[in-house]
C-alpha cells in the first residue's frame, strides 16, 4: 500500500496535466448511496421514474420519487474530505478539472471550479416547454409536478435522464480534457455507464498514467488501472495529499 502511494505521488508530481474521473463513489460518505448494488437507490425504487418518455407520460408520479430521492434526501448532503481534497489540488495547480459523472454539486461545494459535469446537475432546473433555467431552491416541492414560473410548462431536473442525451459541452471538455491528460485519476466508478467510462480509456489511449480510487475490484481495474490505491476516496486522497 504504501509503495503504491509513493508510485501514485510521483506520477502526480511529474504530470502537468491530472484530471480527476469520479462517479457515486466518491459522495458516498457524504451520505449519499450509489444506484446500483445492494444498498444502492435502485434496490429501493423504480429506476423507471427517471426514464424520459415515463417521466413525461407520468410527471406527477415521477416527480414525486425525483422529489423524495434528489431533493429530501440528497439535499442535505455536504461534501467530504475527498471532494476537498480535490478543490485544494486544483488550487495548487496539481489538477485541471475535474470530470464527474455525480448530479449532487459536491464537487463544486467541497471548491473545484472546473467541473465537467457528464450528466448535469440536480440544482439546476429545465422547463421542458420553453428551455428556461432556474435554480431548485426557486422550487416549490409541495405542489407537483413542478412547473415553469414563466410559461407553466413541465419542469425537469437537469441531469440527463435514461433515454437522453450527454450534454454537449460537457461531453466535448471532458474528451479534450482526456486527451490531454498525463495522469487520470478514477475515483469511486465502477465503469459501467456508457458513454462516460469512456473517457478514462481515452485518457489512456493517449498515454496517461491511470491512477484508480476505489475499495472494490471494478472494469477499469484490471485493463485500464496502472496504480490502484484501494481504499475510501476520502482516506486514500487525505494519504496522497499528505505526501505531495
Ligand atoms: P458507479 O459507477 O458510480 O459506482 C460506484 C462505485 O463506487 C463502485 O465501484 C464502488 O466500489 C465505489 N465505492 C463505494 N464506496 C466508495 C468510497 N467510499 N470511496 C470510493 N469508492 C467507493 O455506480 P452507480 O451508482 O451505479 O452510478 C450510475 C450513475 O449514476 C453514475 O453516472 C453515477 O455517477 C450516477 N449517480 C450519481 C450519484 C450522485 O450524484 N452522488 C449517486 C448515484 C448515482
Ligand atoms: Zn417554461
């Protein structure tokens, strides 16, 4: 362990461009559990009400699981030692941005302010009809589903929903980020999720060193990972950061 920590510290140093790659993992201990496994929201709830046809058939049902989910639940979340970490990294200059497949805004609250976010973001809203943007702390919860204070439209959440698509300038940072990374850390992704896993593989492809971040085995492990630190992302981050 302390040997690959000593390995991940010197490809941080000698790389003048790092990207951090992080999905659910990483807000775990802020409390918020992945979709999948066993203690994950999918074992509890339909994953349908986030499917966008579903949604707009049937707002008032989704919006009301979306509410209980992302807003009662996640809404209290407050970043961890890991998206701190994170945040002081790239204040030093030891990291460019930071790619995340995470809706919750952890990244940003715990101080990075380049944040790629591959699946948007559930503090911000959409209205379906008109295309305007308002923050959801504008939102009134009580009364669903949620609607557009200027036109009365439908409202959605702007993360991408299953069924729809990556948002652009998200999608084309991230890959020129990859491709110009010398060093990419994976935090807490299991690689499942397409088409965000690819980013680390290009990453890769153009020759960066990849550094992973996670307790478990994941897809990138044994083909893609060069150094794997296992552990949590808060401890593990906290022992790199110490040492740099
Ligand atoms: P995922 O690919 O994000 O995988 C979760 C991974 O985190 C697993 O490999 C697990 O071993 C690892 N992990 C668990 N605890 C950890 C810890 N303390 N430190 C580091 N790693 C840890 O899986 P998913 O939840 O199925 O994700 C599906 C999609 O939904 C992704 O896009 C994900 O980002 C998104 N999602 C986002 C949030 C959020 O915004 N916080 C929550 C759930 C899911
Ligand atoms: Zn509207």
């Amino acid at each position: 362990r302390e040997q690959q920590l000593e390995k991940a510290v010197n490809a941080l140093r000698n790389s003048k461009y790092t990207i951090a790659f992080t999905g659910a993992g990483i807000s775990v201990e802020s409390g918020i559990p992945p979709f999948r496994g066993e203690n994950g929201i999918w074992a509890k709830y339909d994953s349908q009400v986030l499917d966008l046809d579903y949604f707009h058939e049937n707002p008032k049902e989704s919006w009301s699981v979306i509410r209980e989910i992302f807003y009662d639940y996640f809404g209290v979340a407050q970043p961890n030692d890991a998206h701190k970490v994170l945040g002081r990294m790239e204040q030093q200059g030891l990291l460019k941005c930071v790619i995340t497949q995470n809706i919750d805004n952890l990244h940003q609250a715990g101080g990075s302010s380049v944040v790629y976010e591959f699946h948007g973001n559930s503090q911000r809203m959409v209205c379906t009809q008109c295309g305007h943007y308002f923050p959801s702390q504008d939102v009134n919860f009580q009364k669903l589903p949620v609607t557009c204070p200027k036109c009365s439209g439908l409202v959605k959440p702007d993360f991408t929903f299953f069924g729809e698509s990556i948002p652009t300038e998200a999608y084309a940072g991230s890959l020129e980020a990859a491709r110009n990374s010398e060093v990419c850390l994976i935090i807490g992704s299991l690689g499942e999720v397409m088409p965000a896993a690819m980013v680390p593989w290009e990453a890769k492809r153009n020759g960066a060193t990849i550094i992973e971040i996670n307790p478990k085995p994941s897809n990138f492990t044994g083909p893609l990972t060069d150094i794997h630190l296992v552990g949590k992302a808060s401890e593990v981050l906290l022992a790199l950061e110490q040492r740099l």
